[in-house]
C-alpha cells in the first residue's frame, strides 16, 4: 500500500507539532546523510584542480635566467637519433654506397610513384631542366646558364643513383634540394627521370605501326620539344 507524500508529510508535522517541533522526523532521519552527500561533493571538487594543465612551463625558444645559456629548449643530447632517421642504409638516403652510386632502384616502382615523381619535377626541377628535361627551362630565358640535357648518353648511362646523389648533395651551380624534397620524393623524381629519357630515346624499331603514326603526326612533331646546346 503506498501513502501519497502530502499526507505523509501532513501527518509528520501534526506528530512533530504535538512534540514541540516543526521539522518532520523523516527530514530530521535524512540530515545527516545530507551531510555527508555534502562532504562526498566537497572532495570531489577538490580533485578537479587543474596543476597538470596549467602546470608551469616554457613556450618553445623562450628565454629563462635558470640555464647559463637563456635558453628554455634544451639542445638534443650528442648521439640522439629522431625515429626513423637512423640513416644506416646509405645507398636510400645518399644514392651512393660505398663510394658508389647506386644502380638498382630501391622501392618498388608502382605508377604511383612516377606519377609522384612527374609531379614534383614539374614543381622543383622542370624550371630549369625543361619539361623533356632537355635543359631549356625558364631559367634560360631569364639570362641564366642552361642545366645539361638528360638526354645526353652521359646521363642516360649513368646510375640512377646519381640523380638522387645530385639532389642530396648538389652539383656545379645546383644547389642541396635535401632540405625541400624528402628522399623518397628524390628517388620517385630520378624515376620519373629516366621515364623522360626513355621517352625521348625510343628506337623506331621498338613501336608498332600504329605507334610510329602517331610520332610521325604533324601535330606531335608541333608539340616536339625543342633541343638547345647547353652553353
């Protein structure tokens, strides 16, 4: 049988009234555990500080009176080595090994990456080396000297590590690009290099019929690209 809460209620004042009191037993029974609800709470809002959030610290080249050098960010200790930056596979990150430039292509070459490769030549090397990589980029009708021709037989013949090598080291009036492109961009680019080469060398004997049409075309002779002496 349950007793509606008013006549509950009703009744506690009435018994409490006859004893001298206006607080109903049953609320007099729940103050103490109000309390210690009240307690629970208080702790639990004491754990919600925030030190580790705000704990103190410095904001990266910040300047600080507590190291000789004023300096917050601590150098790397001698010997540090960032993941995946060991380098021990010289051949990968150089193009060289022992002294050597390396001849054999070390990732798996997918169409992915010469397409990978197309696109950043066009971006870091087509300026000066020309689209065919026949050294007549912009550069040169801006007064500055023509880089050498892919397609001489001294580059065709030479290791596909060389381009890398060129790209990681520099060559001549080039510049290091190791700083701009990441070494695996510099093997899809030498990639897509010798794509370049072989598409500039191919022998009329090794296109079908079909094919020699379309080379012998007047409007791809037109988009034939043009060849300069380098200076």
């Amino acid at each position: 049988m349950r007793i509606p809460f008013l006549l509950l209620l009703r009744n506690t004042r009435k018994t409490d009234r006859a004893r001298g009191s206006d607080t109903p037993v049953f609320l007099k029974a729940m103050a103490p555990r109000g309390a210690a609800f009240a307690l629970l709470g208080a702790l639990a809002l004491t754990g919600c500080r925030q030190d580790m959030h705000d704990q103190p610290r410095y904001r990266p080249f910040a300047a600080t009176d507590f190291f000789g050098d004023r300096r917050a960010s601590r150098p790397a200790i001698p010997g540090t080595v960032a993941r995946g930056m060991l380098k021990t596979d010289t051949g990968y990150w150089t193009g060289k090994a022992a002294g050597k430039e390396v001849e054999r292509y070390p990732l798996p070459l997918t169409r992915e990456v010469l397409e990978r490769g197309r696109d950043r030549f066009n971006i870091y090397c087509q300026p000066c080396h020309g689209a065919a990589g026949y050294g007549n980029g912009i550069i040169v009708t801006r007064g500055l000297k023509n880089p050498p021709s892919y397609h001489t037989d001294a580059l065709r013949e030479a290791p596909i590590g060389h381009f890398v090598d060129v790209m990681t080291n520099g060559s001549g009036s080039m510049l290091s690009y190791a700083s701009r492109v990441p070494v695996r961009d510099r093997w899809a680019i030498a990639a897509y290099i010798r794509v370049l080469q072989q598409s500039q060398n191919v022998k009329a004997g090794d296109l079908s019929a079909e094919e020699r049409q379309k080379v012998n075309a007047p409007e791809a002779r037109a988009a034939e690209p043009k060849k300069e002496a380098a200076h």
